[in-house]
C-alpha cells in the first residue's frame, strides 16, 4: 500500500469496528438482560464485544499488509475494504451467535432456579366416591334397566333418524 492508502484504510476500518462493538454491546447489553431487566449482564456482553474487536482489529491488521499487489489505486482501497466489512460481517454474527448462546444459557438457569425454589408439589388422593349406575348401553332383552340417553337430534342432520 502506499504511504497515504495505509493511514486511510486503517483509519476507515478503526471507524468501522468501533462503531459495530459499540453497536454489539450495547444490544447485547439489553438482549441478555432479558424481560426482567436482570443486573450483571454487562459485564458478559463486555468480554464478548472485547474478543469481537480483538479479532476485527487483528483482521484489519493483516488485511492492510497482506496483499501487496493490491496497492497503488482507489479500487485497491474499495476491494480491500470490501473484504474487510465481509469479514466483519462474519464476526459481528459470531459474536451474535455467542449472545444468543449466552441468552439461552440463562433462561435454562432461571427456569431451573425457579424449580429448585418452588416447594414440592403436594398430590392430594381424591375421596373414592359410590360408582354412578348409568348405563350407555340399550339393555340386552329381558334384563332391566333404565334406556340409554342419547343427546337430541340436531335436524335432518343428525345421528338419529327415524
């Protein structure tokens, strides 16, 4: 790269990781904190937006000398910073990735939390109570019983037609 091509897409990539770190912890922030507003989610989100911009920092490094027949004109700068943002592109969902892992992993927490504090569940034993004589079944002929009950006839549509 030319002396003045390197201070600019150093400059322009700086911009750009700052700017998407910023972007990830503050959502990651609010996204892990969840419904409920939980304390403590800051500092996770934290540590995984610091390994986001070690890693666009360390790309952006070796993106600006690696390469070096791609230097010396204004479309060398817009390829470079091209592949740049793609790769940028691939650890800002990364970096998603781990925060809704992280996420996840605390909604199981909570859940279980919540088991462990509710009290065991009392199963109460229902009072056995005299069976109900009903039949269901038109009686065979010559045994006694009372006839079946069958629900109305909803019209012409009906089960039962006479």
């Amino acid at each position: 790269m030319p002396d003045n091509e390197l201070p600019g897409f150093l400059i322009i990539g700086l911009i750009f990781v700052i700017a998407d770190g910023q972007i990830l912890y503050r959502g990651g922030r609010r996204y892990l904190s969840g419904p409920d507003g939980g304390e403590g989610t800051g500092s996770m989100a934290w540590m995984v937006v610091t390994v986001f911009h070690l890693v666009a920092f360390g790309v952006l490094a070796l993106l600006s000398v690696v390469g070096p027949g791609w230097s010396g004109s204004t479309a060398a700068l817009v390829g470079r910073l091209g592949v740049f943002l793609l790769l940028l592109a691939v650890a800002h969902a990364l970096t998603l990735a781990v925060l809704g892992r992280r996420r996840q992993d605390t909604i199981v927490e909570s859940h279980y939390e919540r088991e462990i504090d509710r009290p065991a569940e009392v199963y109460v034993q229902p009072v056995a109570e005299a069976p109900i004589e009903q039949t269901t079944v038109t009686p065979v002929p010559g045994q006694s019983g009372p006839s079946p009950r069958v629900s109305p006839d909803l019209g012409n549509h009906g089960p039962y037609r006479a």
